[in-house]
C-alpha cells in the first residue's frame, strides 16, 4: 500500500477535531510513520466510542465496567497518539478511583451500576504494568516529572509483590496475575498474556527495577516451553513438576491468550515460537470474509469461536506479516469504533506496535 491508501485506511471515519501531536519521539527507526498524524482520525474515534470525559475508558459488553488494563491501554494510546489531554483525564480518573490500596498497585475493575463500584481490591499486574508504562512514555513525551514518579512507585510494587521465584526452578522469577489468589503452597497460577516484555524492559531500564526485566527473559522462556506443544493457553499451573494447563482457569488459547503473539511480537520476538504457532493458525483459518479464531483448542488448533469483529482481524494481520514477512498492511481492516472496546483496543495497540517494531507491516 501507498501513504495516500494508509490515510484512507485510517481516516475512513467522518473528521472529529484532532487532540494535536507531538512528534511521534525520539529513537524510531526508518519507515516508521507519526501516528499522531496519520492515524489520528482512529484515535478520536477510538475516544468518542470508549473514553467517558471524566477519563473512564469503559467496556459496554462487561457490565459497563471499567479496568486497570483498559485504563492502562488507553493511555499507552494517547501518549503514542501524542493526546496530553485525554492522558490526564485517564490519569486522574484511575489515580481517584482505582488507586485505593495503599501499595501503589491499583484495584482491577470497577462497576458503576454496583452497590459497592469497586468491590474487589484486588489487582491485575496487567493492568498495573500498562499503567506504570504508559506513565513512563508519557513523562517523557509530555515532558511531566509526576507521572516519572508515580511510575516508579508502581514499578517497585509489581517488583515487591507480584514477581516470585518458580516452584520447578527457583532461579526463575514468574509474573503473577496479582498479589492475591495465584501463588499456593507448592504451585503458582500463571496467565502468560501478562507477560509484556518491552514494556518489563522498559519500566525495568526507566525505575531501576531489574526484578521486571528478569521476569520479562524468563517469561519468554516460559512462553517458548508452552509453545513446544501447541499454543499458548489463557491460564497455566507451574508446579515443582513443570507446567500444566490450569483448567478450572479454563484450558482453551483465548481472547486473553490472543494478546501472547501480539506483545512479542511488539517486544521485537517476531519468530518466537508462540509466535509462529499462531501464525499456523491464522494462515489456515483467516480467509476473506470469514471470521477469525477467538477460542482455540491449544494441543489440535481446533477453532472453538470466532468472531468478525476487525480488531481481530487486525491482529491476524500483524502475525502474518511480522512473523514470514507477508505483504506490507496485509488484511489490515480499517478502523471500526461500532465493535467492542477490547477488539478495538487491540486493533489500535497492533498498529503502534507494527509501527515501533516491524513498521514494513502498517499499511503504507
């Protein structure tokens, strides 16, 4: 695709008033394009359709619920989409709300029609990672020494409380999903969509925190263990014994497990062998006009449910492309903001990925 075929692929939407940008920031390689620019009428419209104005960035198909990943999510987007605005506005809603345990570590959702709105303390060490990441980002884009050190406070908790030692092997550190619920006398339940290894890199190299880059090496390693046998699964057990699927978790490769190819490959691991087993199962199943797998039986790739929902699709696209090299914007949808938060979300978070790591896959 040519420049003038990625603007149309972007700026399909009716014009809504552009939040102005920044450059896209220092250190990007040659072929990288300002997203800022080029792809701002998908963020505008990625914000009328999630983003409340108060900052909440809510998921209308979870009870209208909001999350310490959605809010993480959508301000790792506005930092990349140069939007200082919404960025403070997503800040001060999550610093007011969710922000309520005393370790710097965030409470994991919210739900406004309950009686009690955050009803679970709780946290998500996803959430709190995007979160202390995209603060990272952003104290160096919007040039804010406050959201520097709320970073490293997050990055000190996720280090302290949510990154053990392995039950098969103590010299490998885990990412747990939270501080509560996951690590058991003699096994630890492990959800390895979590596992973010530039973003561990990063907050690692921006806090001081080497624990977080640790767990990023061994995580990977984790990740190319599972991959041996087939995809990655949503949840798994690890046990003095090794790991095993953690099937009261649910055992299928997911809508969360979907997310494991789309953060190596924006880690720069785009032949990693997760990776790879994907990218089998995209080459297989995503054909024009068909809906793309969003529940696969790991060990035999048996498609359980799809979904036509672009976000998807768009990440298909990414795999195909980063992972053998396909043509450049290959079955890159344009942006939709009628689907759900999550596959929308995801959709933007592919192209800043494809544009940071492998930027002969956004279409140009």
């Amino acid at each position: 695709m040519n420049r003038r075929n990625f603007l149309a692929l972007f700026g399909g939407m009716p014009a809504l008033s552009a939040a102005g940008g920044a450059a896209w920031g220092q250190g990007l390689g040659l072929g990288t394009v300002d997203l800022a620019q080029v792809a701002q009428p998908s963020w505008q419209a990625w914000k009328t359709a999630y983003l409340e104005d108060d900052g909440r960035v809510i998921d209308r198909l979870q009870q209208n619920s909001s999350h310490s990943e959605g809010q993480g999510y959508g301000m790792v987007l506005a930092s990349e989409f140069g939007d200082a605005d919404a960025f403070r506005r997503m800040f001060d809603w999550t610093e007011a709300t969710l922000a309520i345990r005393g370790d710097a570590l965030l409470a994991w959702r919210y739900l406004p029609g309950s009686a009690e709105r955050v009803p679970d303390h709780n946290n998500a060490s996803d959430g709190d990672l995007f979160y202390a990441w995209a603060l990272l980002r952003a104290a160096r884009r919007f040039g804010d020494d406050r959201y520097q050190r709320r970073a490293e406070t997050i990055a000190a908790a996720l280090s302290e409380r949510c990154i053990l030692p392995s039950p098969h092997d103590a010299d490998k550190l885990l990412f747990i999903p939270g501080v509560q619920g996951f690590a058991s006398p003699g096994h630890v339940i492990i959800n390895p969509s979590y596992l973010m290894p530039r973003a561990m890199r990063e907050l690692a190299a921006g806090t001081g925190e080497q624990a977080l880059a640790t767990a990023a090496q061994h995580g990977e390693e984790m990740l190319l263990g599972l991959a041996q046998d087939g995809l990655v699964p949503d949840w798994v057990r690890v046990t003095a014994d090794g790991i095993e699927p953690a099937e009261e978790f649910g055992a299928s490769a997911g809508y969360e497990a979907m997310r494991v190819p789309l953060f190596l490959v924006w880690s720069g691991l785009t032949r990693h062998p997760a990776v790879l087993q994907m990218l089998r199962v995209y080459e297989r199943t995503v054909l024009p006009g068909a809906p793309v797998p969003t529940r696969i039986e790991p060990a035999s790739a048996v498609v359980l449910e799809a979904s036509s929902d672009p976000g998807y699709r768009a990440l298909a696209a990414l795999v195909s492309c980063a992972g053998r090299a396909a043509e450049p914007g290959m079955m890159m949808p344009p942006f939709d903001p009628s689907q759900p938060y999550y596959p929308a979300t995801l959709q933007l978070l592919a192209t800043v990925a494809a544009n940071e790591v492998s930027p002969e896959c956004v279409p140009l």
